[in-house]
C-alpha cells in the first residue's frame, strides 16, 4: 500500500481538527503494515464470513460506555443496550484515543466511579 494511502486514510479517520497525523505517524502504519505477513493477515480477517451478531446486542447487561464522536454512527448501542450511558465528542473521528485521550480518560473514569461518588453524595 502506498504511504500517500496510509496517510489519506488516517487523515479521514480523525476529526476536522484533529493535527494528530504527523509524519512520524504515518510512517509508523506505512512500517506496520509493510511488515511481513500483516497484509496477508488483513485480507484473510477481511475475507472471513462473519455472522450478524446484531440481534445480540440488546442482551448485553454489563454496565456499557458508549464513546463516539458526533460524526460517527453509533448503530443504535445507545437504544439497544440498555441502562447503556453514551458519551459523544463534538469533533473527533475513529481514533478518540488518540486524538482527545483526556476526554476518553476522564470519561472512563467517571463511568467507573460508584454512583454515589458520581452524584456527588460520596468520599
């Protein structure tokens, strides 16, 4: 894969204002994915037929997180699991970690917090 893809398409997985794709990133996933065997193991993961679990999700009952940006299509998690607490970043893209990792830390964080610290009413 060419590097100028590598880069367009991390460019277009991050938010409008995201500066997190620099050059040293780039050549990071232009070495990941050169590295023997990673193509091959892409396209055989890529190529593997996997079943809609879709129907599944409402039968989660672990508390659930849901982080997403305002662009990005949560697929109904958010409705479908339920008790489920969804968090969305006005500007990031696919890679919130990296591009806004305190707001992912503190929003953990807080969802790991027992609920009467959370109201306020605790330590």
């Amino acid at each position: 894969m060419p590097r100028r893809a590598i880069e367009r398409n991390l460019r277009s997985a991050v938010g409008p204002r995201s500066a997190i794709v620099t050059d040293a990133m780039v050549d990071r996933a232009y070495q990941l994915i050169g590295r023997p065997g990673n193509r091959s193991a892409f396209v055989d993961v890529a190529n593997t037929d996997q079943r809609d679990r879709s129907a599944e999700i409402p039968r989660v009952s672990a508390p659930t997180l849901l982080l997403r940006s305002s662009g990005i299509d949560g697929q109904h998690f958010a409705r479908d699991i339920a008790g489920s607490r969804e968090l969305v970043h006005p500007d990031g893209g696919h890679l919130l970690p990296e591009e806004d990792p305190r707001w992912v830390a503190d929003a953990i964080s807080q969802f790991l917090r027992p609920a009467k610290v959370r109201r306020g009413d605790g330590v």
